[in-house]
C-alpha cells in the first residue's frame, strides 16, 4: 500500500499595524512519524501492516532510524523502516516494549554491506505491481 500524505494547512495571520490584513495560508509536509502514528490508528491499531510513502510527501524526521519502538494508543509497535528513493517503506509488527538497539544497528549494517540493492528491489516491484 502507499500512503499519500496530504500537505496541512496552516494559517498565519499578520497585521502588525494594519498593513496585512489577509490570512496567508502556507502548504507544510506532515512529519514522516505523524504519518506512521496516523496509519497505525486509522487502521485500529492492527497486528501487523506494511506501507511505502513518498519521500517528497513528508518530512524526513525519522532518518537513521531503522528498527524501533514506537507507542500508538494502547499499543507499542516494532517498527522495520528502510528507504530507497522515492520510498520509505515501513513494517509494523505490534509487540512489547524490548530494546532494540542492537537489532537496529544490525539492520544499518545490512543495509551499508548491500548497499541497499534488495530494498531498491522490493521497491520497484511493488510500485509496479501498485500502479
């Protein structure tokens, strides 16, 4: 599955003396982690999912991060996250809270080692099974 992510609207309102009296909407990118939260819940909170976003969708606030916990709701997922432009792709297991700083450093080293050529794979194959 690929997520979109839609731009939110922000508003800022300036009259510092009545010089701008016109509301200036600014289009801003959603957080990459506001996005895995929003999933994770619209989706109630399921056992397991997987999905690819745009790197151009969101902003990147979770670069370096490989495998991790992550808290939503009443839940705590083991998050597998790897890129390869254009994509992120996130898997999600839900699972107790466990240190994981070994298996992330694990999974950069993987990633370094085959210089990412499985993931850019996967990648392809399933934005052309998608499209």
């Amino acid at each position: 599955m690929i997520i979109k992510a839609l731009p939110a609207q922000r508003t800022l309102i300036v009259c510092p003396y009545g010089t701008w009296l016109k509301i200036i909407s600014k289009k801003t990118k959603p957080l990459a982690s506001e996005v895995l939260t929003s999933y994770l819940l619209q989706t109630n909170e399921p056992p397991w999912t997987s999905y690819f976003i745009k790197y151009t969708d969101v902003v990147n606030d979770q670069k370096g991060m490989s495998h991790f916990n992550w808290p939503v709701g009443n839940s705590n997922y083991h998050v597998l996250r790897t890129g390869c432009f254009p994509y992120i792709k996130y898997h999600c297991t839900k699972r107790p809270q466990q240190d994981l700083n070994l298996e992330d450093k694990f999974f950069k080293a993987i990633k370094l080692l085959n210089l990412g050529m499985y993931t850019y794979i996967n990648v392809w194959i399933g934005s052309n099974f998608l499209n």
